[in-house]
C-alpha cells in the first residue's frame, strides 16, 4: 500500500476513564476506510470521563499513538478527539422563512443556514457540533434535499451538541501538549452511532446506551438525528470495584474475575463452579488464594447491574422513548462486553435489545472490533464525512426569521413517528 500524504490521514483518539485508544486510518479508493494502525494504553488521568491529571493523561494519549504510528509506519500531526464527559446536552433548534412560492435555491439554503447559526444560543454551554439535520417544506418535515423544490416556507432542524466549556478546554490543552494538533472535538453519542447503528435505525428510532468505565451515555435517535442524551456517573468501573470490595481483593484482580467469569446471567451450575480470589494481603498468588462460589461472583455483578439498569430505564422514561420509536435499544461501550448484557437488559428494561460493534472498517484487528471501541471507529468515521457545521457559517444579521428554540426533543420525536 503507497504511503498516504498527510491530508489523506484520519486519526482518531479516544480518551476513556480506562483506556487512551488511538486509530490511524486513510479512505481507500472506494472510498472505504482502511485502518493503518491503532494503539492503547491504560488511562491513569481520567475519572467519569473528565480530566483529573494533566500529565498522566498526556503521557497516555502521547504512547497510543506513537504505538498507531508505528504499526502504521506514519507520523502523524492531528486528531479527531472524542469527548465522553457528562454534561452533554443536546436540543434541536428550528429556522424557518417565508420563500413566496419559488423553486429552492443555493443561495436559500445558505441564507437559511446563516440564519440557524445565528439562532443557536448555547446557554453558557460550549457548541460541539451544529448541524442542519432535516428541512421542512411547508411545514413538512424529513426533507433531505430541498434544492430545486417549490415551496413557500423553507425550514431546517438544526442538531446541536454542547458542553460545560471547562473540561472540553482541559481535554483539549491536554491533547496538544502531546504536540498534537486538534482537528474537532467530537461528542461521543455522535461518533458511536456513525459506527454502531444503521441508517435505518437512526430513522425508525433508537436509543445507543454506551457503558463506559465511568459513565454511561444514554442518546436517542429519531428521524435520522440525535435528538436527546442524558449522562449517568455509572459505569463498568463500578462493577469491579463492588467485586473488589465485595471479596477483599485488588481491582486487577477484579477486573480480571470481571471479564472471564464475570456474567449477568445466573444458572445452576454457579453454585457449584469455584473462582481462586487473591485477598489483598497475599503476599503470593498461587498460595495466598481463596475460592469462592461463582454465584456469589454473579450475584455481586447482578446487584450492580440492576441499579444501573434502573437508571438506564429512568433516563430513556425522561427522554420521551416510548410508543413506536422506543422499541429497540443498542448497547456498546466496555461495558457491552459482560457476557449476557444484552439479554439482561433485554429482561430488564421491556424492549429489544443488541450489543452494537464498530462496522465497515477494513484491516481493523480483531482485538478492536469489540462494543469498547465503537467510539474510536465512530471518531473516523465522522471525520471521513466531515459534516457541515454551522460554527463555520458565516452569519447574516440582516436575515429576518422565525426561530423555535431549543428543547423540541419531545416534538422531533413525535415528528419521526408520524413521518417514518
């Protein structure tokens, strides 16, 4: 394969409360993706998704992707960072002007986007992303190519992601001072569906539930968009430190009790089947070691996951996911790797439920094909799409119309089950 210039290049980073994962990855010339090299190291610097060390974060983001540089044989100068914090908001703002009946133009497009720039008003937040998702027609909506069209009021729903400003500006200063230029901070919810959920499924309607280490993002999608997202300070991190705690042990050795006989699925047989556990104070593992039932590991694991699956169900109920549209659920995330997530969910929240993996990515190793990284892939390809962004639109004061404000959650929702 010919080395790829540096303006062909996509890296994404990932920086998560227990991994800095990076992805180095070019558009093949059908336009595929073709992953290069990835990277990851353990991330020592991050809690809940926000920046808590400085240097120890830098550290991690800088070993992830001089490892993707190697395996890709590329230096590399900028990434598309992705941001999983809570605090994350995101509404949907309405623009609309009258057009007197004339085909759609170019030039009414434009207009009509400057327009929605002007309307957005983030509340102290700062704007991640501001797109025009859908246009109306008349008061129709789901147009996705109103050009050419006649109508006498032309619309567009604008999706718009922000953030508290103050950890978006730590995770970007850390990032460069890695010596690595910020292409775009990304909100999670945006990249994961790109990598986890069909087209189809973002229109029909779906809820993506990413169970990170230290938080868990809830998101919707309606109508082709992301119209609602709510953050829970829980995660996969919780698991093990219940184990850890439950049975005086290291969060190594809980995590790794976790992941290979960890499940949230119960049967007979764990009452009989027996794990060794390592206490705290063993100063050898091979002698030091206790046994303990696999049920009473399971039982640890279930306790947890029912609180966690409560708050799932709470934040879908605020949300509005109900009726036609609230049917199916995605899980991704670490999180989504527990052995028998899905049909725990499935059970606990009333509502179809599958565990989401990253797709359509060509050469990515197998060891990053999982729902833990559905993110990072979700990173490459928003930035191989590179979307319109209204922050880049020039705006046009003199430009009279008519806004909604943001909050229409409730309204985009009952428009995609009328319309879809």
């Amino acid at each position: 394969m010919a080395k790829a210039g540096p303006e062909e290049l996509i890296t994404a980073l990932d920086i998560g409360s227990s991994k800095v994962s990076a992805m180095i990855a070019q558009k093949g010339d059908g336009g595929e993706l073709i992953v290069l090299g990835t990277g990851q190291r353990e991330s020592r610097g991050v809690k809940r998704g926000y920046i808590a060390d400085m240097g120890a974060t830098e550290v991690a983001i800088r070993e992830a992707v001089e490892q993707a540089e190697r395996i890709a044989g590329i230096n590399i100068e900028n990434v598309w960072v992705g941001f999983s914090a809570g605090g994350l908001v995101s509404d949907v703002a309405e623009v609309e002007f009258e057009l007197g009946g004339h085909r759609v133009e170019q030039a009414d497009i434009d207009a009509l986007l400057a327009a929605g720039r002007n309307s957005i008003d983030p509340q102290g937040r700062m704007v991640l992303h501001a797109q025009p998702a859908l246009y109306t027609l008349d008061g129709l909506t789901g147009v996705k190519k109103p050009l050419g069209l006649h109508a006498d009021r032309l619309g567009v729903h604008i999706h718009v992601v922000a953030a508290d400003g103050s950890p978006v500006r730590n995770l970007d200063l850390c990032v460069r001072s890695a010596h690595l230029e910020v292409k775009s901070i990304i909100a999670s919810p945006v990249a994961t569906g790109l990598a986890c959920l069909s087209e189809e499924e973002r229109e029909l309607g779906v809820a993506l539930v990413e169970m990170g280490a230290g938080i868990t993002n809830v998101s919707l999608f309606a109508g082709g968009m992301l119209v609602g997202l709510t953050s829970i300070p829980m995660g996969a991190n919780d698991i093990t430190d219940d184990i850890a705690s439950a049975f005086g042990t290291r969060r190594q050795q809980a995590e790794r009790m976790k992941c290979f006989h960890g499940s949230a699925n119960a049967s007979p047989r764990d009452n009989h089947d027996m794990i060794p556990v390592v206490p705290v104070g063993a100063e050898d593992d091979a002698h030091g070691a206790t046994q303990i039932r696999k049920a009473d590991l399971i039982g640890v694991i279930r306790q947890r996951l029912e609180h966690q699956m409560g708050e799932v169900r709470n934040a879908l109920t605020r949300l509005k996911f109900e009726g036609p549209v609230g049917r199916q659920v995605v899980l991704t995330g670490g999180g989504a790797e527990l052995k028998g997530i899905a049909d725990y969910a499935q059970a606990a929240l009333g509502r179809s439920v599958r565990v989401g993996r990253p797709r359509g990515l060509t050469a990515l190793p197998e060891a990053h094909g999982g729902p833990a990284f559905a993110t990072l892939a979700g990173l490459a390809f928003y930035a191989a799409t590179d979307p319109v962004d209204l922050r880049s639109v020039a705006p046009q004061p003199q430009m009279v119309h008519r806004q909604k404000g943001m909050g229409m959650v409730r309204k985009l929702i009952q428009a995609a089950r009328a319309n879809y």
